[in-house]
C-alpha cells in the first residue's frame, strides 16, 4: 500500500523547547558536535489504491490545515514513498 | 560562503549616521506610531532617530506599554487611596506587582495581566505564555510564586470557531501552569458572543515572600553590571507590543503577524527557582522580567527607576537566531528572560548560582550617572537617549469621551420576558446553561493541589492557600467581572465587579485586603468606548475607596474589538483576602445534616442582566442595585461566622441568584436540602421565580449547626441584617427540595449540569 509521508518542522524563527532539551541533553550522553537540534514530526498517510493526483492535493490541504499548525510550524515534505516489498 | 555572511556586518543605522541623513524615510508608521508621535520623538532627541530608537520608542509608547489613552483615568487609583487603605501596602502601584503585608512578617504579592490578543492568534502558546509573564512579573518582586488563576471569556459556546479557542487556551495554562507546579485555584469562564472575535484570556499569579525579600526594578550604583539571563533572544512576538496589542484585527494586514512567542514553563521553572537563589543569596541590587518590548523595556525601566543612565553592548546578547537586527533584538519577546544589575563584587556569586542552574547568562553593559541609556552595536552607538522619555515621558492623551445614545434606549428595556411556573425545568435550564453549567472539564485539565497548599479551589467562591505552614495564615482570592452589567452601566458595573469579588473573599472566610485589575475594553478612539472606560475606572476607585481595598497594580487591555463592534466592558477584578488560620475556611457545599439554612440579605426584582434574561436573548434595563455599606456588613458576619464557627458552608449570590447558589452548595458534596421560600416572598414582596433567578446583591447562604442558631441570629440582629431562615439540609433526601414548589433530584441537576461542556468540548 503507497504511503504519503508529511514531515512538519517548527518554523525557523519559533522557540522549540524539546528541540532545545535534546540539544543539552547529547553532551551529557557523550555526543559531542551538535550546535543545533530542531524537533519536527512525520505523518505518514497510508492510500488504498493509486495516489492521484487529487489524493495528494487532499494530503496537502489536510498537512497545510490538520497536521500543522500554520501559525507556528511549515510544512517541509509532502511525498509519496512505494513500500519495498 | 558561510564566513562571508557571519562576518557581515548589518548596515548599522548609528547615531551619527542618523545625524548625517536626517531626511532619510523610517518606518514609523508601520511600527505603530502616529506622526505627530514620530514628531515628538525627533524633538526629543534633536534629530531623526536611528533604526534602534524608533523600534525601541515605538513599542515603549505604544498602547499596551505607555498607557497612554488610559493614564488620566488611571490616575483615580492613586489618587483616591486613603491613609488608612495604605496601611498594610507595601508596594503599590507602578512596579511589576504590588505588595501586601500580611502579618508574622509575610507579604504577598499578586496582579492580574491580559494575553488576549496572542491568545487569539495562537491559543494554545498565547494562553501558556500569558502564565509564564505574569509569574516572572510575581518573581521579579522577590516572591515564591504559589498559584495562579485565569479568568476567560469566550464566544458563543456553539460557534465553529470557539471549540479551538477553548481547546487551545484551557490546555495552554494547564500545560504550562502545571509544568511549572503551580496550583490553579480559581477563575471565571463566561461565553457570550461579544467575545467571539476577541477572546479575554486574563491570568494572575501570586507569591509570597518575607518583607525583607522585596526587590525593585531599578538600576542603582555607577559601575554596577548589568545582565541578562534566561532563555537567548529569538524573533518572538517582534511588533507584538506594539502592533498586536494596539491595532484591532485586520485580515486585511497578514504581514503584521509577527512570530508567536512560545513559551518553555521548564526553563521558566528553573528560572524562578535561580532567581529565588540570587535574592537569598543577596547578590542582585535591581532586577526586571522581560515582557512585552523585551529589552527595550527592561534597559528603559531600570536606568529611569535608578540612577537615570545605562551602557549596554547589544552584541553580548545571546541570540537564538543570529540574523536578527538590533532593533528586532531591542523589541523581541522571547519569554523566560529576565535582567538584573549586580555589584562587580557580587559577579563571581552571581556567575556560580547561573552555572548551578544551567542558566545562561550575559553580561551587557553597566549602570552610569550620565542621565542617557547609550547601546552600542560592536562598539558603535545606536542609541542615545534619556530613558525617562522612552520609558515614562510617551505620550498621554486625554481622549475624547462621550455616554453613547443608545444607552439612554437600552436601561428603559426591562427584562419583560418569561418567568415560567414550572420552576424546576427553568433552574436545570439554567444550571445547565454555558455560563452556569459545571466548569469541572476545563478545571480538571489544572493542577489545583500541587505543592500541598490549597485549601479551597475551584469551584469554592475563592481560592484560598495556605502560606505559613506552621500557624496556617494564608489567603484567599477572586477574580469577578460581568460584562454584560457593565454594558448596562459601565459605573455600577465595574463597581459590582469588585463587590462580587470582595462577597466572593469574605465567603470564604478571608478579610478582603487589596485589588488588582485588568481592564479589557474595545477601541479607546472609539468615544463611546471611552466614555465606558472611563467610567468604568471612576466606579472601581471609588468602590474601593468606599471598601477600603487598594488597587495595587494591574493591566489594561483596549482595542479588543473586530470590525466597528467593542467587546462590553470588561473590568475583570481580583480581590485578595487574609486568613488567620486556613483551617477556618468556610466552604461552598452543605454537609452536615440538620443544618439550618439562612439566605442573608434582601431579594429585590432585579433580572435586567441576568442569567435568566441572557438565557433569553435579553440584554437592557439597570444592573442590580449596589449598596456597598450592605456588601460591607454582609462580610464582616461571614468573616466573624467563619472564625468563630458560627456556618459550616457558604456561598455568595451572584449571576444565577439563588437558584444557583442552592444548586451549587447542593451538587458541592451532593448533599440535598428542604428549602421553603414562601417567607422569604412575603418578607421581599416577591414571587417565587424572583426570589429564585433575581440577582439582588449583598446576599449570601450560609447553613447553620443548630447550636448555633442563636448565637448566629444574635449577630446579624445587633449589626441589622436581613436574615431568613430558608430551610434545613437533609442528607436523605438526595435532592433540591423546594416546599410548595419542585423536587429536583440531585442526580438529574448534575447530569444537567455537569453534561454541557463536555457535550460542546470532549
């Protein structure tokens, strides 16, 4: 079954505490060489059937209005990805 | 590539440059001032000032920082406090919070802010870090903070959009409140379609702290440093002071929507915890939360409340995005900031107490005596300005005021409509109603118990917290407003605002000792609006002078409109109150059977902006009559009742009248009563529905232990208040018993009540 994979990251200029935390968490770990850690999300939209044109509109519209907050976070990736097997 | 852009140096607008290219356009306008106050900034400073002043001048003189239509009407505040009400202030008016001696060397502190507009745009984080700024505000003083409270206001309860809004805005303050372990001990929660573009979302705190530990905002001693530490500066809420708090809602405008502040209630948590550290330790002489115009505000304030000068190094900032200019810097609202000056002796321990915490920090700048706040940029002067105009010379505006026309037309529109004979279906339709349903499914998403002090909570008349531990001194507080009686007459309506708080304190058994405000209006270019505020701020100072309870700080909030349509008037006011001993509180609910009941108080037909009349779609006539040496005399017996014994439950009259209140102290502990009001009617001249749904103020019902009735009886004779023995509690009967009239199940009135806001919100 296709899947369609949303991924949605905090807007650039936004605070992300959990971001944040796991930036001041891996020097503690021992995992030296990170300046920066950002915190997104991924969806991922399983379709029955063929992903048309129309399906990946509506996974557009429902990441640009459902999956993500537009006041605080874009949405960086709306992709259709085949399994393997 | 990349060393090419670090090293880039911005287009530095400096001092000198500005002086060189007077002509050159700024964007004032956008930035939120008026031209004749941009012409007001050049004659200050004797030229155009540079890109760094006009960010700083903008959002420092824009409405929500300067005050500036509401300072005249303010100044009633201090102006009518007597001697008398200033005995127990030791702090008042004009610092981040004012101060209250409590006794046995303890003082609180406390004060109500608003976080409407952000709360609008981005519910979840506009709420959330609406908790976070008032509690730096209860920090800065040199308080623990101990609880807070959120009075909110909605829109219709079915609109498609106020699902969001609650969804957000409730689990924000829980979000952020119960991460920082802080109790939420009371509130309002009001829909009415007035607020459905405009949502209130007010948030109070208060702390607690020993009178040595007060501390200041100023910036005092030549030479001292000056720091910022907390969380680095990003582009949050950038213009937010200026423009979102100050112009109304435009769709038309989507570029002044700046970057929503988000709020980090575990960065705050270990803030307070570093700031309660450098307090005991000493080490700070001055110290300012970062609020609304971020920098801007905090260097302003501290150098004018001090020795009058500062220097500060804008590129030590610590940034969290690098490409901000330096009036974007100067204007951030990146929460969890604060600034501090310390001695250069007290920099080491300083130093220590921020590593301990994991705090960072930056040194700026230090405090001077030159009278001028200079900030450089690497080195190079960008601003150069007295501080006391940024910070306390903007401008002031005596705004045109004027009582609208079609009021006279509304107060002649008594409530005409139904009072039904089947009186058990109107008082489940009105306990089931958005206003007077069970609020449980929004204050259970709170911490109400954490840190093992509360006493009383929602849905108790106050919050009440324990502060010493050892004797249970402590304290009560209530926040109440009722915008649709300030709409009917904005004077008795704030003045019944404070009533309802003050009644609401000495239920629970406290003694009423200081106020805090938040004022949330429409458009103060509006005259009608004005006229509103205006008279809005003369009840509430005078109420107060005629209570004896200081205002000690708060917030005012305009501009809370869409379109042309001002939201009604809505002075939200918070009442602290004083325990000897919490152990004595009274609560709510009935409990012990036998009991007698008594309604205290006179029932007058007032339903002209009642629940009921609002139930019905109407909103005209006058708001109920409002007699303070009444509402006086009624809190001197709760409070003597309380600390002698005399009532073991207690709960005020207010919107619902007394058919609220007996479904209430009912549904409390779910212990039933037989109530009669056949007397009461006669006494009052009044039929039964009046003497149910009117909400005549100065009232209370209290229940009795029969030892005691006479006792009780005795005081209220010698102090000549209107008593009335209304009925008696009876654990058996599981139900609302009115003689002559209905039996109302209690399990079918807490199905009704309890089932509304989940219906609508889960």
């Amino acid at each position: 079954m296709p899947r369609i994979v949303v991924d949605v990251m905090p807007k650039p200029e936004i605070l992300d505490p959990q971001g944040k935390a796991i930036a001041g968490a891996l020097p503690r770990l021992g995992f030296t060489g990170f300046a920066e850690v950002r915190q997104g999300k991924r969806f991922e939209l399983s379709v029955e059937g063929d992903v048309t044109e129309e399906v990946l509109e509506a996974a557009r519209d429902a990441a640009a209005t459902l999956l993500s907050n537009p006041v605080i976070e874009d949405v960086t990736r709306v992709e259709v990805i085949e399994d393997a097997q | 590539m990349t060393t090419e852009t670090t090293s880039k140096k911005f287009n530095i607008d400096t001092v000198e440059h500005a002086e060189q290219t007077p002509e050159q356009p700024l964007p004032w306008a956008e930035l939120g001032l008026k031209e004749n106050e941009y012409l007001r900034v050049v004659e200050i400073l004797g030229r155009r000032p540079t890109a760094a002043e006009l960010a700083m001048y903008s959002v420092m003189w824009s409405e929500h920082c300067s005050y500036k239509s509401s300072k005249v009407h303010l100044r009633q505040f201090g102006d009518k406090v007597t001697e008398a009400m200033k005995e127990h202030l030791l702090v008042g008016i004009g610092e981040n919070a004012g101060v209250v001696d409590i006794g046995d060397g303890w003082a609180v502190t406390f004060k109500v802010e608003s976080h409407n507009h952000p709360s609008f745009v981005e519910p979840y984080q506009g709420a959330a870090t609406g908790v976070g700024g008032i509690v730096r505000d209860i920090i800065s003083m040199g308080a623990r903070p101990v609880a807070v409270m959120d009075p909110l206001r909605f829109g219709a309860i079915d609109h498609p959009d106020t699902p969001r809004l609650v969804h957000g805005i409730v689990s924000g303050i829980g979000g952020y409140g119960n991460s920082l372990g802080l109790p939420n001990i009371g509130g309002e929660v009001v829909f009415d379609s007035v607020y459905q573009g405009n949502p209130l979302v007010n948030a109070l705190a208060v702390g607690v702290l020993r009178h040595e530990d007060i501390r200041l905002a100023n910036a005092s001693g030549v030479g001292n440093r000056v720091v910022l530490f907390g969380a680095r500066t990003g582009g949050d809420g950038i213009g937010g002071a200026s423009v979102l708090a100050s112009e109304s809602f435009d769709s038309s405008k989507p570029s002044k929507r700046p970057a929503v502040q988000v709020g980090d209630p575990f960065a705050e948590k270990v803030l307070i915890e570093c700031c309660l550290e450098l307090f005991k330790a000493s080490v700070v002489e001055g110290i300012q939360d970062l609020g609304a115009a971020g920098i801007s505000c905090a260097t302003s304030e501290l150098a004018s409340n001090g020795d009058g000068g500062m220097h500060v190094e804008l590129t030590s900032v610590l940034l969290r995005d690098p490409s901000l200019t330096p009036g974007e810097i100067l204007m951030s609202e990146s929460q969890e900031r604060m600034m501090a000056v310390v001695t250069p002796e007290n920099t080491a321990a300083f130093e220590a107490i921020m590593d301990k915490w994991n705090v960072e920090y930056s040194w700026l700048g230090e405090v001077t005596d030159t009278g001028r706040l200079i900030i450089e940029w690497d080195g190079e002067k960008i601003v150069d300005v007295d501080p006391r105009t940024v910070a306390h010379d903007g401008p002031v505006y005596e705004r045109p005021y004027s009582r609208p026309e079609w009021l006279d037309g509304v107060q002649a529109d008594s409530f005409a409509g139904d009072r039904p004979s089947d009186l058990k279906t109107a008082v489940l339709e009105l306990m089931a109603s958005p206003n007077m349903c069970s609020k449980d499914w929004i204050t259970n998403q709170y911490d109400r118990y954490v840190q093992g002090n509360t006493a009383l909570a929602m849905p108790d008349d106050a919050g009440v917290v324990r502060v010493d531990e050892e004797t249970g001194l402590g304290i009560a507080l209530s926040t109440d407003a009722n915008g649709r009686y300030s709409y009917l007459n904005p004077y008795d309506g704030a003045r019944l605002a404070l009533a309802e708080a003050y009644r609401n304190v000495a239920t629970s058994g406290a003694k009423p000792m200081a106020v805090t405000d938040c004022l949330n209006f429409g458009s103060p270019e509006d005259p009608e609006v004005m006229w509103q505020f205006a008279e809005s701020v003369r009840g509430l100072a005078d109420a107060c002078q005629e209570l004896g309870v200081p205002v000690t700080g708060g917030n005012v909030s305009l501009y809370n409109q869409t379109g042309g349509v001002a939201i009604h008037p809505t002075p939200v006011v918070g009442v602290l109150g004083v325990f000897d001993d919490v152990a004595r509180r009274t609560p709510s609910g009935w409990r012990e059977d036998g009991q007698a009941i008594y309604l205290l108080g006179t029932t007058r037909d007032e339903l002209d902006g009642s629940e009921w009349a609002n139930l019905h779609g109407h909103l005209g006539g006058q708001p109920p009559a409002l007699d303070l040496g009444a509402e006086k005399t009624l809190a001197a017996i709760l409070i003597n009742s309380s600390r002698d014994g005399m009532i073991d439950a207690a709960h005020d009259l207010s919107e619902g009248g007394l058919a609220a209140a007996l479904s209430e102290a009912a549904l409390r502990f779910g212990v039933g009563a037989r109530i009669a009001i056949d007397e009461l009617c006669e006494r009052d001249g009044i039929d039964a529905f009046t003497a149910l749904f009117s909400e005549s103020q100065a009232r209370a019902v209290v229940s009795v232990p029969r030892s005691e009735e006479v006792r009780f009886n005795d005081m209220c004779a010698a102090r000549n208040f209107p008593r009335t023995r209304i009925g008696v509690v009876d654990v058996e009967s599981d139900a609302l018993d009115v003689q002559g009239h209905f039996t109302l199940p209690l399990t079918e009135l807490k199905e009704a009540h309890e089932a509304t806001l989940p219906k609508h919100f889960a």
